[in-house]
C-alpha cells in the first residue's frame, strides 16, 4: 500500500508540520523530551506517522543533530521500528483495547526497563475511546511515569479526552494538508513510480482526498495500478447530484425520493453520498458568493441546478442535507432521513394560508386566518407521520377557539382525532394563537387528487394516484404512531 510504502522515514519529509516538527526536535536536540505527548486532529493526516518517528527518534542510536535532530534511520532501533517488531514500541489501539484492564497491563508492564532500546514508548491511538475509568488510571501514569517511559496519545476528537490528561502533556494539533501539499506528496510518489499523470488528474485526486494524505495515496495506487475509471468514479455522481436539483427546482417529490431510493438500491453508501452531495452544493454556495478557488469541487458551468437554483435555496439544501447525515444513525429506514429532507425543502415554501382544494366545498365563513403552516411545522419534531397527514388536509374554519379540518380519507380523520394526536395538535395550536383551541375534524366526501400533496402541482405520478397509494408509495405502510 502507498500509504506504508511511502509513510516518511524522517522529520523532514513530513509535509506541512513545520511548526510540530520544529517543536519536537527542537527539545529532543536539547534532551529534554516530553514524557507525554497529545496529537490531535483528522484521520489520515499524519499523527500515527508523526508518534512513530518520535519514537524512533527516542531510541536511536547514532541520532544526527544537523542541520536539524533525525533518527538515523540504520540502527538496530530504528530498523525494527520501520519493520514493525521493537519490542519496546507498543502500540494501542483505544477502540478495541478501552477498558481499564487493559490500562492495568500497561501500568504492570511500564515499570520493567526496556528490552531493545533506551526507551518504552507507548503510543494509544484514538485515545478518546477509552471508558472513564480507564481514562483516570491512565492519567496516574501520566503523573509520575517512570523516566524510561513516553507516552504519544492520538485522537480525532481531542474534545472527548477528559481535560486532566490534555494537560499533562505537550498538546499538537495536525492540520489537513492544503491542496498544494496533497499535489507534492502525489507527484513525488508518481515520479518514484516513473508513472505519467496528468495535472488534471493530480488535481482531482488532491481535491477528491478532503486533506487527507491516505486518501489522496490510496486513490493514487489505484490510478497506477490500472483503474483508470477511479478519476470518472470520484464525479460520475454529479449527475445524480443535478438530477435531484432539478428535481427540487420543479417541485417534483416522487422523482426525487425514487432517485434517492436508485442511490440505495444500486449499493451506495448513502451516509458517504449524502457527504458528497454536500460537498458539491458547498462548492455551488461558495460559487455564488464568488468564491471559487475554495470550494474544493470541479464545477460544470453547464449545470442547470447551478445556474438556476437561489442562493437562499443551496443555503437551505446544505443545512438540511447536514442535518439528515445526524439522523442516519437512529433511522430505522436507511433513505428515510433523504426523504424527510426532501419533503421538508419542498413543504418549506408553501404559503401560511394554505390553499383549499379546487373541489367545492360547504364550509362556514372563518371569522380570521389560521396559521395552519406554522401548525404542521410545530407538530414536526413529535411525529412526522402526523406531520404530513396534517399537510394533505384542509383548514375548514376557525372561529377562534374551533378549528375544524377537513379530510378526504377515513384514516386521516381516525389519525388526527385519536386521543394522542390530537392533544399535540391542540397544544401546538394554542401556543400558536395564544388561547385554547379545540380540534375538530370533517370527513369530505370529495376525494383529494394526488397532486394535493404540495401546492405545486407535483408531477408526482405518471398515472393519477389518489392520496393512500402515493403515501404508501413513498413511505410504505408502516407509519407508526408516536
């Protein structure tokens, strides 16, 4: 793999962490080391590497301290650091070793002199992982550790290791490599492969990394080993990703939640995909704000969706999309949480006074306007299910203390009078208007045409459905009840 073949070997090989670098053999070239060090930041972007060298360089021996101080790289030490078997690094992996026995076999174990090497060198990736209990033993190592012990911890979420370990170490934070930085470590990997690549395609696979040096190496090995398809695989989605923007720019749920459902079935990992499709729309944003040499994305000056989508429109996209990545994780339906999103960017421009369908209908004057939008937005956040029932019906008067709906199904009117559902939305309401409301609900004996389901006549069908098959064909039979 290029990430191992061409992991540095050497501080000054290692790009962009000049000020880490210079820290870290500044105090080694003096002798005074740290006896605990704190890498933090993104995966991929050096920590691992960064602690191995450090560890390399406490037990070299025939260090060099010129012009700046390196390991030598030839020694007994140093060669069976790079071949992976000193017996005096130790290395930790915190996800699947996080209780306090484990943390209790080092305590054992840290206290025995070296068997190679000056030094015992431990270094706990990922160390947030740890269980508290193992998180407070480990800080009484990291009191009074034994002089020929260091420690190197590593994590993605520094904000998740108790505050009392921060501080007993010396605290480095790894930045993502910029673009520049991605493009010279690919270009000497090329070079030493004597492989031919172009500057587009260095500059795809740099931005496709996300600053991340493994990943921009991963990408790069498959290029040279022959899938030439890999650079087409990184965009290829970009259609899908306009596809659905005109999808959302006309108003069209049923396509839209039918694409989403093709990403799933062709085997797309729709957490990644909804990731990228953010990213993309990122890149839209910044382009419409003028910022184009940021945005980290190739963008087609033939994209309909950027052309013609609003500003405040991709504004929304993003912070919805972001929000659906949160709900992946307790979705019991693996698209649901890209369909809410979808819905919920359509339903957001309806109008407050919610139009009442074309078919006649005998109802009482209203004495004033309900805010029936804000209505079926405020019982959101309790069940969806009843969210979007209250969306297919129809205010038939309020007289300010009545509200009567109308509903053109059976199940509907059932839903909404249940005992449960209707305290929420008499709740809701009367925090709406100030005062209580008492719900009331008529069935028509008109029946709704599917294309109620927004007030942009959705070219929702192909054929005219009525209201029980589109729901059943967007969201299935399995509405539960909160």
């Amino acid at each position: 793999m290029f990430y191992t073949e061409y992991r540095p070997q050497k501080f000054n090989e290692l790009i962009g962490a000049d000020h880490i670098i210079s820290a870290i053999t500044g105090a080694l070239a003096k002798g005074l080391p740290a006896h605990a060090y704190f890498f933090y930041g993104s995966r991929g972007i050096g920590k691992t590497t960064t602690a191995r060298l450090l560890a390399k360089a406490l037990n070299c021996e025939n260090p060099t301290n010129s012009p700046s101080f390196e390991p030598c790289g030839k020694c007994q030490s140093c060669l069976s650091i790079y071949n992976g078997n000193h017996l005096d690094l130790i290395e930790i992996d915190a996800a699947s070793n996080r209780g306090i026995e484990n943390i209790r076999d080092i305590k054992e174990n840290v206290v025995l002199a070296p068997s190679m090497g000056k030094n015992k060198v431990y270094i706990i990736d990922e160390v947030h992982m740890l269980t508290t209990e193992a998180s407070n033993a480990l800080l009484k190592l990291l009191e009074e550790p034994p002089t020929h012990a260091y420690f190197i911890l590593c994590t993605t979420n520094p904000e998740k290791v108790i505050d009392t370990i921060k501080s007993r170490c010396q605290q480095f934070q790894f930045k993502r490599p910029t673009i520049n930085e991605l493009k010279q470590k690919l270009l000497k990997i090329a070079k030493d492969k004597r492989f031919e690549i172009t500057e587009d395609q260095i500059q795809k696979i740099s931005k496709s990394a996300k600053g991340a040096y493994r990943e921009a190496e991963t990408l790069l090995e498959q290029l040279i080993n022959g899938n030439s398809n890999v650079i087409g695989d990184m965009f290829e989605t970009n259609s899908d990703y306009k596809y659905l923007g005109e999808m959302i720019l006309n108003s069209d749920v049923a396509s839209a939640i039918e694409h989403i459902n093709k990403v799933y079935t062709d085997g797309n990992n729709l957490e990644v995909w909804t990731e990228k499709y953010i990213s993309y729309l990122r890149g839209l944003l910044l382009a419409k704000v003028g910022v184009k040499n940021l945005s980290g994305e190739f963008l087609d000056q033939d994209d309909g969706f950027m052309k013609k989508a609003s500003l405040d429109l991709i504004q929304k996209m993003v912070k919805r999309f972001t929000q659906a990545l949160f709900e992946f994780k307790t979705a019991i339906i693996p698209t649901l949480p890209l369909e809410m999103a979808l819905i919920d960017l359509l339903i957001e421009n309806i109008p407050d006074e919610k139009p009442v369908s074309s078919a006649p209908l005998e109802i009482p004057v209203v004495s004033r306007d309900f805010p029936y939008k804000k209505l079926i937005e405020a019982v959101k956040p309790h069940n969806h299910s009843i969210y979007l029932i209250l969306y297919s019906c129809d205010v038939q008067s309020f007289d300010g203390k009545y509200l009567t709906l109308v509903a053109y199904y059976s199940f509907h009117k059932e839903r909404v009078m249940s005992m449960k559902v209707k305290d929420i939305i008499q709740a809701e309401a009367e925090k709406l208007i100030g005062s209580p409301v008492v719900l009331k609900c008529e069935l028509s004996d008109k029946k709704l045409d599917a294309k109620k389901l927004t007030d942009k006549n959705l070219k929702s069908v192909k054929e005219p459905m009525d209201i029980e098959e589109v729901f059943e064909k967007v969201f299935g039979d399995d509405m539960e009840e909160s």
